[in-house]
RNA sequence: GGUCCCGUAGCUCAGCUGGAUAGAGUGUUCGCCUCCGAAGCGAAAGGCCACAGGUUCGAAUCCUGUCGGGACCGCCA
C-alpha cells in the first residue's frame, strides 16, 4: 500500500472530474503529476505541483487550476485541510485516521507492506562480485558483494524475478599463472627449493594447494613439462579457489544463483556465435585504431586487427575483438557471456563493477544494445574504493607487505550483519571510509548501531508488555483503537512509516539499496525522539499502567516501526537485533 | 590528450523522474538524569550547493564550458 500513490490517484480523479464539468480542457496529460512529501513539514504532509504543470498546456493559471482543485479535493474524507500556497502548490494534511490506517496496514500486512509490484513479469540478472579465482576476495570485493546482493533483494522484493550471477574469469592467462603457482607450492610440499619469481602469486593461501597435489598425483609432475600437468593444474586450483570465494560470500550471507564459467565459452562455439551476432548486423570489420591520444605508449605501431564498430552505439572507439596473434581479446569472451545473457531471455541485465573498470562501461553497453537491439537495458553501477582505517590512522593494504584485508578478515571482526550495513551507508559511486572501531560503535554515529538498537528497543517493550500480561501479538494490535494515537510525535513516526513503500520504489527504480539504509536510519531517528520524549511526558510511554486498551495503541505503533525495520534490515541482509548485547 | 565518477555547513555525507525558506550526523554553544525509559533527547549557530553561461513558471538536480580531486585509457585480465 503506497499512500502516495493512492492520493495521487485521488488528484488525477478530481482533475478527471474537472475536465467533464469543464474547469479544465479535455485532453491533458497527467503524466507530470505528482504527490510528494514537502521538503518543510510546516508545508503538511504531501504536495501536489498539479496547477503549475497543467496550467500551461491548460492555459489557465496555476492559482486558479490549483483553489479548484483544492474545493474538490477538500470533499475527500481522507483529507483533513488543503490549501494553496506558493507558485500553486496544493499542501495537503491527512485526517488522523489515515495515519492509523498506514499502521493497521502495516500490522495486517507484515513485511510485504513496502513490497511492490513494479517488476512484476521482469526477469533481471544481476552480476556481481565476479573476482577473478585466484585468491580469498578484499575488502573492495567485499563492497561491491554486499551492493550487487542488496540491489538483488531490493529488486525482489519489487516483484522482479531475480537471478544473481557470479561470472568466473577463468579463461585467461592469470588462471594458468595461478596454476604455476600452484605448481611451485606442490614442489615445496614434495621438499623442493622453489623460487617465486615475478608474474607468479605468492600468496600463503596456496600452499594447502600444493600439499593437496602432492597427496593426490605424488611425484608424477615433477620435473614435467607445462603440457603435462598445467591443465590439471588450472582446474584444480581454480576448482579450490571458487570453494574458498563461495564460502568467503557464506559467511557474508550471499549465495548465488548462478556461477558462470567464462571457460565454458571456449572452444564450444558460443564465442563465435556471438560475434557472428554482431557481424549480422555490420558490426565486425578489419581495421586500424587510431593511437590513444595524448599519451602515445613508446612501441605503438599501427596493427590491422579485427574490431567492433561500439561507435555505432555510443562508444567513442571501436575495439579490439581479437589480438593479432589470432586469438580473443578479453573483451569477446565478455560480449559472449553478455550475449548468452539476452539469451537466456533477461528483460534487464545489471552489472556491478568496481570503479576500476569504469572503462569497460561504454563498450559493455554498446555490446549489449547491439546484441539486444536496444531491447535489454544494460545499468552498469560502479563501486568505489573502500578506504580502510584502524585506529583513527588509514591504514595501507599492500599484498607485497603482507597487510591484505580479506573479506573473511572483516567479517571475522565486526561479523555480517555490521559489515553489510556499513557498506551501504554511502552511495555506490562515493568513497567509502571502513574503520574497524567505528563500525563497532555503540552510539548515534554508527547507523548499524542506531537502527539495530530502535528495533532491539521495540522488542524490549514487546517482551515488557508480555510480562504485563498485556497481550500484543499483531493480530491483537491490528485490531487495536488506533485513534488513540493522536500525538504529533507519535503521528510523525507513521508519517515516516507511511513513506516506506515510496521509497522502496525510489530505491528500486535507481538501483540504489543504500536509500533504504538511509532510511532506516532516518526512522530509528524518529522512533528514538518518540521514546524519549517518554521521559518528560509519560503520557507517551508505550505502555500506559492500567490502561490496556491505550498500550495497545501505542504497542501497534511501535511494532509497526519494528516491522519496518526488519523488512529494511532483510533487504540489506541484515539480522534485526532482538537485544542489545 | 580522451572517457567516466566526484565537488553541498568546520568535518563526514544525504538530497526523491526539476519544486517552496537546501537537510542529517559530527564538531561548537546552551538546556535536560536525587525517581520512573539518558549507550540518549531538545534548542541555537553554521551555506555564493566549485565557477560561468543556458533550458523554464521554477535548477544543487538537466545541457554547455571552465577550474579542482580521483579512476581508467591499443593485443595484459
């Protein structure tokens, strides 16, 4: 149930009914019209800009279209006051009763009360993580998991029917150097010297590996060739290295979907297939690129290579598709799992990157507008840099110094539930600052913290009530004298609840889950003043002694928040707190 | 040189398909626990929304340009 939604449906009748009496001309489009919460609460509890987009295609004044409307809308029970202010706003304040509504709604309804039905009938594939096999993901991986994870539930929960997808870089070199490496901690497992020279990953994560071999094939490849064992080598490493990623993303609570193999892309034709695609509609030719301009690099020299006009769909270049030496660019492997996407028949294809590949965006996009021929919607969002910071001091990561956060690192520290709030707590495409303590923090600084005490705070009162023998199941507070929340504190937080649903939407449409933990916070923030406004006036207490009927009033309130913060909290993988401990 | 992202209060950041007097936290100043719900609450101060143009009833938001910070930039993945 989304109230805004519902009184802009009740301004678009009254406009409706206007035309058919003949205040307003026949024929307008109502599309720009919208209801929203005002900036100033002083202004009421929603706007409409109604008058000012319809008085020029109208051609009437705004004031005008806006006091007719107001006359009209002022009939609705739903409406407790209109009136016109400014340039030809309508500010409108709701009755009383339709605030008690949103918290019967809410109380009937549990968590599907923000739940939209705006996906419904669209498939979406979201990619995320996708960290090539070669080692336990970072702290960035760890960003970009919990916002690829979050932006899924939050799809879902819309209606969407979600696939999440991890895409596995195992076809290119760095997988056979994985495999050397590999190799290497096997010889040191049989006793011998080995070397880790540069271009080899010497990472203590390996050596179970290397034992592993050694348990398994003995000495069988010792002093061999490449060609006897690295094949067997890669797909036993890259084998172990996808259980120590899936089992990195267990303990963030992210399990996918789908693992796709670019390997399986190889030698099986889909390649081919897809640029075949793209040569079906005049996109592949033989070609010579222009030198990047401005930093020229000391051996360019042009080359002839087989390229993808990308131009023809919003890239500034045309790239490279194939190397000179015959075979793929990194960049066709990515177009034929792109490819198999839009066949596998998504309606909307999301990929998260880390800020590093914001490069690849363009042609990424341009690939997928040609395959799907405009039809699929390619949204590419990109996570910035996590800046790690201990002890009030930032603190360097360096693989070569050793001082490599993993993400099993922090978890194992602050546990999921913090790390995966603390993650949303900026916009995918800003910086974010991770420090150990300060997510630890119990204190209003830290929204973890702050959101997870409102709802420990409303199971407090719940468990209190119980020992009062007061009973408060939400059945029994669905049914409860919801008029007896009167208070202007106490109308504000439903006022807050009564946003949710919009914002689900907002944070849905823009694909951007840290709304929703913005949100909360904002939440926790007015259920928080409510409650301590108790200590000055016990009139506001949620439990009143002696008075079942109004604790029970105030106990609807006051679960309905708790279950708003839980369906937030489940969007972003996060348990709600039954205590502070 | 090009592309993308960012520039909002002292600091860290939100800001809704363009809406009214631009918001939070923190910090600063002031008030609130002999008792009942203070890991907290209330109030005040704090702004050329980087700059300059443009679009329109209306711009922090959209467009162009400039300046500043970051990331990336031909066969590596």
């Amino acid at each position: 149930m989304n109230l805004f939604a519902e009184i802009r449906d009740l301004v678009v009748d009254c406009l409706a009914a206007m035309q058919s009496e003949g205040t307003l001309p026949g024929g307008l489009d109502f599309g720009n019209v919208s209801v929203e919460p005002p900036r100033d609460a002083g202004h009421g509890d929603m706007a409409t800009n109604a008058a000012m987009v319809l008085a020029r295609p109208a051609g009437l004044k705004p004031r005008d279209i806006a006091q007719a409307l107001a006359e009209r809308m002022a009939g609705d029970p739903r409406i407790a006051a209109v009136e016109v202010a400014g340039p030809g706003f309508l500010n409108l304040r709701l009755a009383p009763t339709v605030w008690q509504g949103v918290l019967a709604s809410i109380l009937a309804e549990g968590e599907a009360f923000g739940r939209s039905d705006m996906g419904r009938g669209q498939k979406v594939n979201v990619e995320y993580v996708s960290a090539n096999p070669t080692g336990p993901l970072h702290v960035g991986h760890t960003r970009g998991a919990v916002f690829g994870d979050a932006l899924a539930s939050l799809l879902a929960y819309c209606g969407h029917d979600v696939t999440r997808e991890y895409y596995i870089n195992d076809g290119g070199a760095q997988v056979d150097v994985l495999a050397r490496s590999v190799y290497l901690r096997y010889l040191e497992a049989l006793g011998r010297e080995v070397a880790f020279e540069d271009g080899t990953y010497p990472g203590d994560y390996l050596i179970p590996l290397g034992k592993q071999l050694a348990d398994k094939v003995g000495n069988a490849w010792v002093g061999q060739p490449e060609a006897v064992w690295l094949a067997e080598a890669r797909e036993f490493s890259t084998g172990a290295m996808m259980d120590l990623i899936r089992s990195d993303l267990a303990a963030l609570g992210i399990r996918m979907d789908v693992f796709f193999s670019e390997r399986s892309l190889y030698g099986t034709g889909r390649i081919e297939a897809a640029i075949d695609a793209l040569r079906a509609r005049g996109l592949i030719y033989r070609g010579v690129l222009e030198p990047p301009k401005g930093k020229v690099p000391e051996d360019w020299e042009p080359r002839e290579q087989t390229l993808f006009k990308s131009t023809e769909h919003g890239d500034d270049v045309d790239r490279p598709i194939m190397k000179s030496d015959g075979g793929w660019t990194y960049f066709a492997p990515d177009i034929a799992y792109h490819y198999d996407k839009i066949c596998r028949g998504f309606d909307a294809l999301i990929d998260v990157f880390g800020a590093d590949h914001g490069g690849y965006v363009k042609r990424m996009k341009a690939a997928v507008s040609a395959l799907g021929d405009g039809r699929v919607p390619l949204d590419i969002k990109l996570t910035q840099l996590v800046k790690l910071w201990k002890d009030g001091e930032p603190f360097k990561m360096s693989k070569r110094a050793g001082t490599f956060v993993t993400l099993r690192d922090v978890v194992d520290q602050v546990g999921p539930d913090a790390t995966r709030f603390h993650m949303l707590t900026r916009k995918n495409d800003a910086p974010l600052d991770f420090d150990f303590a300060r997510v630890l923090e119990q204190s209003r600084e830290n929204p973890v913290f702050y959101v997870q005490y409102a709802h420990a705070r409303v199971m407090s009162v719940l468990r209190k009530a119980a020992e009062a023998g007061i009973a408060a199941d939400d059945a029994t507070l669905a049914g409860a004298e919801l008029a007896r929340i009167d208070d202007g504190a106490e109308l504000a937080v439903a006022r807050k609840l009564a946003e949710w649903p919009r914002l689900v939407e907002i944070a849905a449409r823009t694909h951007e889950p840290h709304r929703v933990a913005f949100y909360l916070y904002e939440l926790a923030g007015d259920f928080h003043a409510l409650w301590n406004r108790g200590n000055d006036q016990p009139g506001l207490r949620f439990l009143q002694e002696g008075d079942i009927a109004t604790s029970q009033a105030k106990l609807a309130l006051a679960r309905a928040v708790s279950v708003v913060i839980s369906a937030g909290l489940g969007i972003l993988g996060v348990t709600p707190a039954q205590e502070m401990r």
